[in-house]
C-alpha cells in the first residue's frame, strides 16, 4: 500500500493511501473519516490510477455511508473526463482544465463562481492543490468559494483516484496543425 500526505491550505494535511483496487483519503486528525473509491471489477483503464473509469465499476463511500460516483469513459472530449461525486447533499464535479490539471467544482458545471480551485495529481500519488483566487469580471470582483473540509477530501481522494486533466480533440488537432505548419 502506497501513502502519500498532501498538504490542503486551508485544513489539516491529508492522507491518500493507495492499493491496487482502492484510493482512500482522510485527514490526519481525523483517520476515522474517510473518502474511499473502490474498483470492484477487473483493471479495464491502465492510465488510471484506480484501474477502471466504467461507473459500474466503482463503488465510493464518505463516512461509511455510500457515495455516489459517475466516472467519464475519458475517450475524446475534456467532458468525457468528467467524474461526478455525491455525498450528504453535496455534488462535486472533478472536471479536466488542461492536460494536467482539473477544477473542483461546486455542483455539475462551472458557472464561474463556483469552481474551488484546481487539482493535480502529481508523479508518485500526490496531489498538488490550488484554491481559488478572486478575479475582476465585467467591473465587479467575484470571491471564489471555500470548499467545506469535506469536499476538499473527497476532491483530493477522487483526483488521486481517477487522475486529473486530459487530453481533447481540440488539443490534439492543434498540435498536429503546429507542427505541420511551423
């Protein structure tokens, strides 16, 4: 079993261990509350972390009560990357900003005031966090919102269980246009 701890910012440290067919976060302070993702099947998905990205595959659990867990298959699109977790009345969405790096979002789109921040799972099983910051639209200042410390660990526990970023059409189209045409 793997352990990494990752510093949140604004919390206590968090703890991911990682097994072959399961992720599981919890903060150091606090070992009995947890964020588990557990792959129940066979390893369909060798570039993620927890082995599958079929939802029928996963089951997720918070505080020993069932979570549930809507996984993208992360073929073409940034949306097919999408992983949607539901928890105590409360809905997360881990969705792919670039290639490295996904917001965690209040909710199942990003209205622009409620994105977090960005996560990005790091080489070894970490997970680099970045929270919001405020930003000036249309002559108005927009605070981003703070995550509750339950969202901030299963947002870590999710992002080093299915990875985080991804690659679009977009993307790799560009890239064959750049290097045809210098």
């Amino acid at each position: 079993m793997e352990t990494v701890q990752i510093d949140t910012a604004l919390y206590d440290d968090v703890v991911v261990e990682r097994s072959d067919h399961a992720v599981s976060a919890y903060y150091v302070s606090k070992p009995a509350v947890r964020a588990t993702f557990t792959r129940i099947g066979p390893r369909t998905h060798d570039k993620t972390p927890l082995g599958t990205r079929y939802a029928a595959l996963v089951d997720g659990e918070f505080d020993g009560r069932p979570m549930s867990v809507q996984v993208g298959r992360a073929r073409v699109t940034k949306a097919s990357y999408r992983v949607r977790m539901a928890f105590q009345h409360t809905t997360l969405t881990l969705a792919a900003k670039d290639l490295e790096s996904s917001a965690l979002i209040r909710g199942d789109s990003d209205g622009g005031d409620n994105c977090y921040g960005d996560l990005t799972r790091e080489y070894g099983g970490g997970v680099s966090v970045f929270w919001g910051l405020p930003f000036g639209f249309a002559g108005r200042t927009i605070e981003p919102p703070t995550p509750s410390e339950n969202e901030v660990l299963v947002g870590v526990a999710a992002a080093a269980a299915f990875g985080t970023g991804g690659l679009s059409l977009t993307t790799i189209v560009m890239s064959l246009l750049s290097s045809a045409f210098p």
